[in-house]
C-alpha cells in the first residue's frame, strides 16, 4: 500500500512538473511576431479573478472600406500605460504570437502586444 502511494504522488509530482513546463515554455516561447497599424477602439483591463489589459484594433487599408479587427493582449503594465495614452492616434503594435497557451488567466487572444508606437 505505501509502494502504491509513492508511485501516486510520484506521478502526481510528474504531471504538475510537465504542466508547469508546458505553460512556461507557451509563455516564453512565440509561434511568430510582427506589427499591425491601426486605431485601437477597445482597451480594458478585465477578468473576475485574473485580470487582463484587452484590445482591439481596428485596421483600415484605404479610407471607405471595412476595417479588419484585431484583438490582443497586452501583458505589460508599462506597454498598456503607454497604449492608454496613445487612444485615438494611428499606433503600429509589435506583437508575439503564443499557441497553445492552457489557460485564459495569462489573456483572452494568443497575440501579445509587447512595445506600442505613434505612426506618423
């Protein structure tokens, strides 16, 4: 009975290592990174017990045509300090994308927003 028990904490202790793992490396570890430009029109920090800093981007090609939405996260208090302050202009966002990532208390979207900056 005892072996039994120390095989179970064991395994216990594996699968909690290999989640731990798994969930650092998504975090640390980006699928692909770029820039988008556009208007942010949403920006709130939100969630019950995890709180987030949320987005939306609207993208516009040519003036009169639909603008592509696209939602991000911002990880960073100091980047979504300078987004917040940047409401309104034309921003290029640089962001890293994370796949798989097992929980939406890290964000809402794989797309994290990592450095903002006024487009001219």
């Amino acid at each position: 009975m005892l072996c039994a028990m120390k095989l179970f904490v064991g395994l216990l202790v594996l699968v909690v290592l290999a989640l731990a793992g798994f969930t650092w490396v998504t975090l640390h570890w980006a699928y692909s990174e770029g820039e988008r430009a556009g208007y942010v029109q949403k920006f709130s920090r939100k969630g019950w017990l995890c709180k987030t800093w949320e987005g939306e981007m609207a993208m516009v090609t040519m003036p009169g045509t639909v603008a592509d939405k696209f939602q991000f996260t911002v990880p960073d208090n100091a980047v979504a300090a300078r987004l917040n302050a940047a409401i309104g202009k034309r921003v290029a966002l640089h962001y890293e994308q994370r796949k798989w990532i097992p929980s939406s208390c890290f964000g809402d979207t794989e797309y994290f927003v990592t450095d903002v900056r006024v487009a001219e």
